[in-house]
C-alpha cells in the first residue's frame, strides 16, 4: 500500500476501530478521529515536501498506484497526484484534520457523526486522488452519503429540506456524468484519464465530443456551482452543521473546479476554447450577482454562503480564459478559498455556538466581549475581499492577469474588468458583515459571551498562518500549479 | 437417460417429501429448516459438481445441463437458503403447517431450477406452473383476510398470464411446427434458407410468429412485474408473508429473467431483425417499467408496498439488459452478462433489505415506513443494513447496486441504447426520494420505545451474509464475480 492509499483510507480504517469498538467515550472517539486525520495530514505535507519539482517531472503523475480493480472493463485502482491535484489533497488533509477541532464540542450522536466526516475526507481525498475515471465516480458519490446525514441529522433550520436538496442536485449531475463517462469509456476503450487524453483525439466517438463535454461538465458545473445550478448552495451551507459547512466550502465545492480541469477541459481542449465564451459569461454573472445577492443576506452563514458563489465565479473565469497564468490563478483561487472561507464558517460556527446568534441585525459589538475573534473574523474577512498579502490577494490577481491577457477567447479584456466590480461588491459585503457583527456599540446581552479558548485557538492560528504564507509567498503552490498546468496549457493555444 | 444430470433437482424432489413427512413425527420444528437448507446444501454440491462441464442437452433435448442453468440453480438455491433462514422466527409462530411451509419454498425452487435449465417450451410451462402453483399457497400462508385476497389475486391474475403465455407458444409453434428452442431456431433459419431470403420469408412477414413473440413476452412480462403487467405486485407483497414477499422479489423474478433471456436467446435472435424487433419492445417497456415503478413508489406508505413498486422499477433496469441482448448484434453475448451480475446483486440487495424488514416488522407489529422511526437508535446494525441495502437499490456506491448498473449501462450505451440509459439514471435519481425517506426516518426521527429489535441467530447470519456481499459486489466486483466468466454460459 502506498502513501496515497495511507492517506486516502486512513480515515476509514479510524471508521472501523469508532464503529467496532463497542461503549467509547465521547472523549476517545474524538482523540480517535483527531489521530486518525493527522496521519493523512502529516503524510501529505510529507507527499507536497518529497514531491519531485524539476522539469523532467512536468506534467507526471507521481505517488502513483496501479492495481488491477475490475479487469472486466478495464477498470484500475489507479491513483496518483501531479501538480494540480496535490495541492487539493494537502487542502483537503488540513481541513479534515482541522474540522476534528473544529467539531469538538459536538455533543448529539458523536460516535455517528465522526464516522460520518471522516468517511466524507475519505471520499473527497479519493475524487482528488483518483486517476481512473469509474474511481473517480465511485468517490464522487460516495461523499453524497455522509453529506445527507450530516447535514440532515447536526444540521439547523430546514436541515431535511437542504439535505434532500443537496443529494438530489449532486444525483441529477452524476447522472449525466456517469453518462458521458461511459460515451468516454466506449470511445476510447479505456476509463483512464490519462490514456482517454491521448487516445481521444484519433477515436471514433460514439456521440459528438461536445455532447460528451456537456453531459461531464454539468455534474461539475452543480458542484462548483455554476450559476444558475447554485441555489443549493445557500441552503446546505446555512443548514449544515459548522464543521460540515467548513469541508463544503473549503474542499467539496473544490471537486468541481478540480473536475472541470481534469476532465473537461484536458481532455476536451477544442470544446473547451469553442464554448468558453458561453463559461465566462456564466462566471461573470456568477460573480456579479452571487455578490450583490450577498449584499443582501441578515443571515451570517448565508451571506458567507453566497459569498462563495461569487468567489467560485472567479475559479470559473480562469478556468475558461484557457491561459496558463489564469489556469494557475483559478487553482491557487480554489486553495485560498479553501483554507478562507472554511475559516470563516469556523469562525462563523463560534460566532454562533458563543453569542448563541446568526442574525445580523441582532448582533453587534461583540468586539468588546470576544477581541479575539473579531480579529481572526476580520483577518479571514480581508482575506476573502483580496487584500494584499493574503491569500485571496495573490489568487484572484493571477485570475485577472491571466484572463486580461489571455488571447484564447475573445473580448475577454471586457469581462474581465466586469468581474473585477466583484471585489468591490466583496468589500461591501466583507466590511458591512464584520462592522455588524463585532463593531458599534457593545450590546449588554452579550456580557456573558466567552471569547476562543485554547483549542479553538489552535485551528485559529493553524488557518491564519496558512493564509498569510500562501499571500506572502504563492510561488510555493503556484510552482506546482505550474507543473500540472503547463501540459494541459499546451493544447489550449489556438 | 443420465440422472446424475439431474441430481440437483432429484435433491430437493427427495428433501421436499421427507420435509412433509418428517414434519409429522417432529416436535422441535426448526429441524425442519435444518433439514431443508441441507438439502438445499446438497443440491447445490450437486450442481457444483456439474460447473464447467461440457453443455449437454438431456432428455430427448428438453433439458439443458450448461453453466447458464448451473449458475441460476446455484442463485436459487442460495436464496431459498436465505429466505428459510430469515422465515425460522416467522414460521415459528404460525400453529400448524409449518413443515408445508418448507416444503412449498422447495418445490419452488425446484421449479425454478427446471426453468433455468429448461429447452423446451412444454417443460417450460409445466415448470412454469410449478413454481407459481407453490407460490399461490405460500401467498396465502397467513389465512387472514388480506393475504388470502392476494393469494386469489395472484392466481386469476397469473392464470391469465398463463394463458396468454400458452397462447404465445402455441402461435410460435404453429407457425414453426416445433416446441424445442434450437429447432425453433433452425425452422425460422430454413425459411430464410429456403430462397426466401429476397421474395421475404413468409414466417417473417406473416405477423403471427411475432404475434406469438409478443404474447409470450406478455406472459413473462407478468412474471417479471413488467408494466402493463405488474398491477398484482403491490397487493400481493402487501398480503403474503414478508419471507414469502421477499422470496417472490428475488427468485419469482430471477427466474423469470432466467427463462426470457434463455428462451429469446435461443430461438429468437437470428435473423437480427426479428432481435431487434424485440429488443426494441423491451427497450420501450423497460423505460416505461422504471419510470411508472419509481413514480408510484414515492407515494407508499408500506414499505412493502413501496419495495413492490421498487421492484417494479428494478425490473426495469434489468430490462435494459435485455433490450442490449435484443439489439447487439446476433449472436454476440452482449449484455448477458451484466444482466446475471444485475440479478445476483439485486437478490442480495433486495434480500437483506426484507431480512431487516422482517426483524423490525416483526417487533413494531406494522409495515408502515413512519413505523420505522428511531430504529437507527434501537437498533443500528440492523438499520446499517437496511439503510446499505437502500443505498445499493439507488445504485449508488460503495454497494453492488452501483457496478449492477455500471455494467449494465454500459453494455447498453454501447448498442446505441443512450437514450435509454439517460432516462434509467435520471429514474435512479428519482428513486432517491423515496429510498431515502426510509433512511431519513430511521435515522432522523425520535424512536418510540428504546427496546432492541430481538432478531434470531438464523436471521443475523442471513442478514450478515447479504450484507458482506452487497459490499464485497460493491467494492471488489471482479473478485465477487467476474462478469467475463459469465458471458457465454448459455449452452444451448
């Protein structure tokens, strides 16, 4: 077994030991969960540190693993990482391991809950990790099981209406994924990734290419999501449990995006620079309107919710700009969102659990009673705008770069300005929620509100050093980025 | 005459009578299902004794001794193990006839194991009836008001289908002066032989041949539950035993599926228009199936009802494997195979979620979906289980009902049947709905009582059995069951 198995199935095997081991306290379990997702992080910064950069290794999977899984139709355990994938599967071992933290005062079925996310890192790590596409789709719909439950049992509000909601989006898109899957399969006879690349080109299709892009393209489009397949969105992040909303915004939305390059967009280049006009007009909207439907919210989780319809229209744009700098950009943007906005939910989640409040017109002032807080709130607030020297900064300045100066589609000069009123709408949004939340006069009811402690600091820290040290120096993932994106660039010049 | 070809049938023929016999001098009559399921052991020693031999064709050629029919004896043989090992609770309770009850499920099996094997169309319909005539009373076990109507239901219904079936043969050998499956073949193949070829063979321009076809798809249509024929499915689930239930959702309709797949294959795939003639109207019907299935089943409130029409949907997608075998191109074997993993992993499927339906029924006294509420907490492995089987009948992973449809679909997008496999997995989708809410329930909702669900040792062993192999399909296909080794088992 390989190291990227160690990290893919680690959590499961922390599933079993919860699951088998009968009357657990509440306590162990959740030092089992901890132990049983540090491991994989560990591992992974270990994968991102021995990771091969030099020139020979460009466009190469590495870690990879090849075992014969159903020899019937010529499906392989196939897993491996490149430069666009290991930044994922890092994001995705540092969350999980941080929403552990993150969930530690969950106190209603612990012993279901735990198994229920780790099971979910597990799935998400296997979608990043997986280069065969049946494995692919295997993990992809198995992140849907945890999903319901965790947001239909811990959830809030209208938990079983957003739960049902999200299953039933994610289903209709697999659906038609598992559908140009299998046109893939029997046009070029093989279900990995790697070869299809190759091999499409000189294959006969069974159905035009541009069907089989669409039929792929929409079960990513409604994860990303893709305006108008978002409105999912709002209502399982506002229902789901914190932790939940964390790996939602800050990894699952990721498989979208990461989808869209893999598949779509490297295997499909000349569909790809066909339609993408028709993609960045859906990104501009996405990030024009997700923001000004920001501006609206009361609610705190559903405005940070909105706010990453908005942000995910930027992954979008640099995506379809077809450039290698906005290519780059739109991967360093999912990372940044990543670690950001699963800091804000997090901090969001102890807004709530503290003052016991969500509604922004009720709170105020709780500058006074929880400084520590605010500060991180605000930290990962600026972040989001795209302040200089945080992450956001650095990810959404290459996606505009790269699409300004992308010569792949036309007029995109034009969009891309328009998506830049984005990030003035995001500052409005951004300095309008933490003005409300933490500043203006200090509200008496909330005296009694406790600021972070220890534990909560930890994760804090963890996140706020993550997101300074990617705004300070991007060049360490974007030389990765580099190596994955410049052979799928390669094929989109015109 | 070579009975040792027959040894696996002559088993049960044998355990079946010492069952209704020993049951007069036993007390203790779980003996009774210890005795069945040996036999049933046996039988299946025997026929896997008989595993990749050569094909050979018994009894003046009405029989079939190939892997095909060896694979389905093993399968029935499997479930009848399974359905008596969950009944031992049921049954227990019931005062008189229980060694008949056994002894019924036998000769079915019996019966089922002859239509997998047989040639011919007579021995067909005497096997045919033999396993409904068995199935009839086993409906109508409980003697109550609503089990003794299904019983009746069942029969007029299925006499009808009968008949039509008869009707089917009698027009197919009227028109081809034969009831042997590869001579109705080769009849069909001299005319076209003949020099007919370019002034139109007249069998297959009169309709009555096709005629015959249709009518007989409309006899097994009955017993696969294919819309239109399904209208007895969700009375007669509801009314019978829930063992029996779950014995006709899996073997009735493996058998069933058996009996289409050998007898289309055999006599009716060449030449290739008449097999795309029918394949067509499985491709219609199986959409039309699922998605009448699926659309009824959201609005049940009995859960048997609702794995009625789940059974119903099921049979659907099942019937995308034989429109594949219909439309590919004669005589290649297409789409058999995915159609045989499909059948074994939806009997574990659909098996285990009955075991755990009749652990909980049998504690809450009521098959109502909103009586299953807060059995996540009461019981959870038995919930884990169910709530598995529900996940693997949406056809999502990691359980067997997701590489079923895999291989399936698969087979079917590659004989231009795309369209239908879009409308198959947008039907999936809609049976999320309401495979889910059965989740939801037991998962979400306060329980009513904090007691455990008792479950006898039988039972678990069952239900631990379907399980493991829901998701050992579900994870390792290719070292549950190669669907290679399963294409080309047809013999004859």
């Amino acid at each position: 077994m390989g190291l990227l198995s160690l990290i893919i199935f680690l959590p499961v095997l922390g599933v079993i030991l919860i699951a088998l081991i009968p009357r657990l306290a509440e306590k162990t379990i959740k030092w089992l969960a901890a132990v049983f997702t540090f491991i994989p992080l560990a591992l992974a910064f270990y994968l991102f540190f021995v990771f091969d950069r030099s020139s020979g290794s460009i466009g190469v999977m590495q870690f990879q693993e090849n075992l014969s899984w159903i020899p019937a139709i010529n499906s392989f355990y196939h897993v491996g990482v490149d430069g666009i994938s290991l930044p994922l599967v890092l994001l995705m071992a540092i969350l999980g391991f941080l929403v552990v933290l993150i969930s530690w005062k969950v106190h209603l079925r612990v012993k279901e809950y735990f198994i229920w996310l780790l099971l979910l890192e597990t799935s998400i790590l296997g979608v990043f990790a997986s280069l065969d596409l049946l494995l692919f789709f295997l993990f992809w719909e198995i992140e849907i099981v945890p999903m319901y439950f965790l947001i239909s049992i811990w959830g809030t509000g209208r938990r079983s209406y957003s739960a049902m909601k999200y299953v039933i989006f994610t289903l209709v898109g697999s659906a038609f994924m598992l559908a140009g899957i299998l046109a893939l399969y029997f046009t070029t006879g093989s279900l990995n990734m790697l070869e299809i690349t190759q091999k499409i080109g000189a294959a006969a299709a069974v159905i035009p290419l541009t069907a089989i892009f669409f039929l792929l393209i929409i079960g990513f489009a409604i994860k990303l999501p893709v305006f108008p397949l978002h409105t999912w969105l709002p209502d399982a992040h506002t229902d789901a449990p914190t932790g939940v909303s964390v790996v939602l915004a800050g990894a699952l939305l990721k498989m979208g995006g990461y989808g869209i390059i893999r598949v779509c967009v490297s295997i499909f280049p000349d569909v790809a620079r066909t339609w993408a006009p028709l993609f960045i007009v859906l990104a501009v909207i996405g990030i024009i309107y997700g923001a000004a439907i920001t501006l609206r919210q009361t609610d705190l989780k559903r405005l940070i919710a909105y706010s990453s319809v908005s942000h995910m229209g930027y992954v979008l744009l640099g995506i379809f700009a077809l450039s290698q700098v906005s290519l780059v950009g739109a991967s360093l943007q999912m990372f940044s969102h990543g670690i950001v906005t699963g800091l804000l939910f997090a901090m969001a989640g102890l807004v709530m659990h503290n003052a016991g409040e969500r509604d922004l017109r009720k709170l105020g002032g709780l500058a006074k009673q929880t400084p520590l807080i605010a500060v991180v709130f605000s930290l990962a607030g600026l972040a989001s705008l795209g302040l200089p020297l945080t992450s956001g900064f650095a990810a959404e300045f290459l996606v505009f770069v790269g699409a300004f100066s992308s010569k792949v589609v036309a007029g995109i000069q034009v969009y891309t300005l328009i998506s830049a009123i984005g990030v003035v709408l995001a500052a409005g949004y951004i300095l309008w929620m933490i003005q409300r939340v933490f500043f203006g006069p200090a509200l008496e009811k909330f005296n009694a509100v406790k600021d972070a402690d220890k534990l909560e600091m930890v994760y804090m820290v963890a996140f706020v050093a993550l997101i300074l040290l990617v705004g300070i120096f991007p060049s360490i993932l974007t030389n990765i980025y580099n190596m994955g994106i410049e052979p799928i660039a390669k094929f989109l010049i015109p | 005459m070579n009975f040792s070809l027959l040894m696996p049938e002559l088993t049960l023929a044998i355990t079946a009578v010492l069952v209704i016999l020993l049951d007069l001098f036993i007390k203790q009559k779980s003996w009774l299902a210890a005795v069945s399921i040996l036999g049933l052991g046996i039988s299946s020693a025997f026929a896997l004794g008989l595993w990749n031999g050569t094909p050979q064709s018994a009894f003046n050629n009405m029989l079939a001794v190939d892997n095909y029919a060896i694979f389905f004896k093993l399968l029935f043989a499997g479930i009848a193990i399974l359905v008596i090992l969950a009944s031992t609770d049921y049954v227990s309770k019931f005062q008189r006839f229980q060694g008949e009850y056994y002894a019924l499920i036998l000769l079915s099996a019996l019966g089922m194991m002859l239509m997998a094997s047989t040639t011919e169309l007579i021995t067909l319909f005497i096997s045919l009836e033999l396993v409904n005539l068995s199935l009839y009373a086993l409906v109508g076990f409980l003697k109550d008001g609503k089990s003794a109507e299904a019983s009746l239901k069942y029969l007029l219904l299925s006499a009808v289908a009968s008949a039509v079936l008869l009707f089917g043969m009698a027009l197919v050998f009227g028109f081809t002066g034969q009831t042997q499956l590869g001579e109705i073949a080769r009849s069909i193949q001299s005319t076209l032989a003949a020099g007919q070829v370019n002034s139109a063979p007249a069998v297959l321009v009169s309709p009555g041949l096709f005629v015959g076809i249709v009518l007989m798809i409309a006899g097994f249509g009955f017993k696969i539950a294919m819309v239109p024929f399904q209208m007895w499915v969700p009375d007669v689930y509801e009314g019978a035993p829930t063992p029996v239930t779950a014995y006709l959702s899996v073997g009735s309709k493996a058998a069933g599926f058996a009996i289409i797949l050998r007898v289309f294959y055999s006599a009716f795939i060449q030449p290739s228009n008449l097999g795309l003639d029918w394949g067509m109207i499985f491709a219609v019907l199986s959409a039309v199936t699922m998605t009448v299935g699926n659309i009824i089943a959201i609005q049940q409130d009995n859960i048997k009802r609702m794995l009625g029409y789940s059974s119903i949907a099921q049979a659907g997608y099942l019937m995308v494997g034989l429109a594949t075998v219909g439309l590919a191109p004669a005589l290649t074997s297409a789409g058999q195979a995915p159609l045989l993993f499909f059948l074994v992993s939806y009997s574990l499927t659909n098996l285990a979620a009955f075991i755990a339906i009749i652990a909980i029924t049998s504690e809450t006294g009521s098959d109502l979906i909103d009586d299953f509420k807060g059995m996540g907490k009461r019981s959870p492995w038995l919930a884990a289980a169910l709530t598995l089987a529900m996940i693997s009948l949406i056809g999502m992973p990691p359980a067997a009902g997701f590489i079923a449809k895999f291989y399936i679909f698969s087979a079917a997008v590659q004989h231009d049947l795309l369209w239908l496999v879009i409308i198959a997995v947008i039907n999936s989708v809609i049976s999320a709905f309401y495979y889910l809410r059965v989740v939801k329930v037991m998962w979400m909702n306060e329980p009513a009582s904090a007691e455990k669900v008792p479950a006898s040792a039988a039972l678990i062993v069952a239900l631990i059995f379907c399980s493991l192999g829901v998701l050992l399909f579900g994870l390792l296909p290719g070292l549950a069951m190669n669907p290679a080794g399963l294409a080309n088992m047809l013999g004859f």
